[in-house]
C-alpha cells in the first residue's frame, strides 16, 4: 500500500487462484513447505547485519535493519523493505551449516498467498564470496503494482517471498553446487537481493521474473526474519599465534554475531580472561594485538560465549 497510509507493502485479499505450476503450494495446503515462525525447527535468528542498500520506493520509517533481528514478528510492520532492486547482508550468532533437508527459512510479510514479493538468496562463509540458490518463476505475464492474484506460489521456487506472513520459505546449502570459496559447514552471512519483477531480472533457466513492480511506500520484498534450521556449535580454530613488532598476534576463526573470550595460563590449569570481544562484521576472521610480555610463553586459547 502507500506510504501515506504507514503500511508496508501487502495485500489484504486471500481469495484462491487456481493451482497451475509444479513447485510447493502456500502454507497450509498439501504439499507445502511453508514453515510457521513458531516452529521447533529454528534454533537462531539472525542477529545483525554488515550492509543495507535500500532500492528505490522505500520511505525512512521501513528502513531499520534491526526489524529483521530475531524470530519472525506476528505482524506486516516487523520489517525491513528492500525497496526496488535493494539489498541486505545479514549474519548469525553462529555459522549456519548443511545439516538434513533444510538448513534456513527466509521470512517475508504478505498477507495473500499469492501478493508475493521476491528476492534472490545467496550465502557466503568469507563475506566476499557469495553464491546464489538456484531458482525458477513460471509466472507467465507482467504483474501490476498492487495485483491481489498476481503470483502463484505453485510457479515459484528457490526465491524468498513465496509464502505469507508467518511462514518462512525453506532454503536448502545442499542445492548450492560445491566450490571451494563457500564453506558449506560455515555459512556466516546470507544475502536477499529484491527482484524488479517487471521481467528484465531473469531466472536460473533465464525466464523472465514477474512480481508486483513498481511498489512504493515500503517497495520491494520486505524482510521480516531469517530463522536458522542448522547451525555449527563446534569450537573456533586459532588461524595464527605469535609475537610481532605490533604487539602478540591471535588470529582465529569468528561468526560476526559472536563474543569471544582470550584466555591465557601458564600451566593449562588455571586460565584466566585476557579481553572480551565481539568477532569481526566484516569477515570469517578476527585478530588481536595483545601485550607482549611473556606472551610467547603463555597457553592461549579462545572461548566463544
């Protein structure tokens, strides 16, 4: 809707299109994968974010990062718009990880099954590297700005926004092909990337993506969370230790949304708490200068809270 009336972009009409594509059907009905908020399946949310860049048609009072921290909100205005063509970088407490079936859910705030907002998703473990799931729309015509029946979930897949409010749409890091710059056991950032769905954005076959376009107000896809299925508790890896000009160097294996201990001791009994500090937003890696007396003769270790 518009801005003048403080609601982000949704529709209020539900009424049922005919099933026409061969992909999952909105929440609810056989065959879906819709995940409700509430779900046991979710053991994080993300956190914080490391970029907004906000596309056009969006006004200042939808873009807060922050609304998208967290377990998905129960109503349209816990969110932050993309805007048209926008975008959104956002990390976790830890690494999400390639566990069975799906690993994360995105979350999207349209009230109508089928008044869908898409975004493309990517995932990165360096926070450089990012690559993009696989995905397909079948959605035959344009759609207008605000068209109630414009989107069929049933032509719809590996896009964010393919369900309503409340229900997270699944993302599985298997469907990812393997390359050695995405560390599919440490995922630590995932990206939504607005689709302007007037057909010049292209699908995985290089059909043309349809989606209400251009919306204003709270325009393009509107995040509401990011719920993570599948995380990695294990311990973090000490990359580099030792004495320079600078000062006695740590340098280990971090999650942005992380705090982390550096303890030290001289017998491996007694440890004690050297600093406390949050791992690095802007990378998989954090380093520290810390004082070098006895530094080289000390045990180190790092313990993330």
């Amino acid at each position: 809707m518009r801005s003048n009336h403080l609601l982000p972009c949704c529709l209020l009409a539900t009424t049922l299109i005919a099933t026409a594509g061969p992909y999952p059907d909105a929440a609810g009905l056989p065959g879906s994968t819709a995940i409700p908020r509430d779900s046991p399946l979710f053991v994080n949310w993300a956190s914080g974010h490391t970029a907004y860049q906000p596309g056009t048609g969006v006004d200042e009072v939808w873009q807060t990062p922050a609304n998208a921290y967290g377990m998905a909100g129960e109503t349209v205005y816990d969110i932050v718009a993309l805007g048209n063509g926008g975008s959104i970088t956002l990390y976790f407490p830890l690494p999400v990880c390639d566990g069975a079936g799906a690993d994360f859910a995105v979350f999207e705030n349209s009230i109508s099954d089928y008044f869908l907002e898409l975004a493309f998703v990517e995932v990165s473990s360096d926070g450089t590297h990012f690559f993009r799931f696989p995905s397909a729309s079948l959605t035959a015509d344009k759609v207008g700005p605000y068209d109630t029946y414009g989107v069929d979930p049933t032509e719809v897949d590996g896009l964010a926004g393919k369900y309503a409010l409340g229900f997270g749409t699944p993302f599985d890091l298997t469907d990812l092909p393997e390359s050695p710059l995405l560390d599919k056991q440490h995922v630590r950032f995932i990206r939504l990337l607005d689709i302007i769905g007037d057909g010049t954005v292209r699908d995985s076959a290089d059909r043309p993506i349809y989606d209400p376009t251009p919306t204003i107000g709270s325009g393009g896809f509107d995040l509401a969370a990011i719920g993570v299925i599948h995380q990695q508790a294990g311990g973090c890896r000490v990359l580099q230790s030792g004495v320079t000009a600078e000062g006695f160097l740590l340098v280990w294996q971090s999650n942005p949304g992380s705090t982390y201990q550096i303890m030290e001791s001289m017998d491996l009994k007694t440890w004690t708490v050297v600093e406390t500090t949050l791992g690095s937003i802007t990378g998989p890696v954090t380093q520290r200068l810390l004082p070098t007396a006895n530094a080289s003769h000390k045990f180190w270790q790092i313990i993330r809270q």
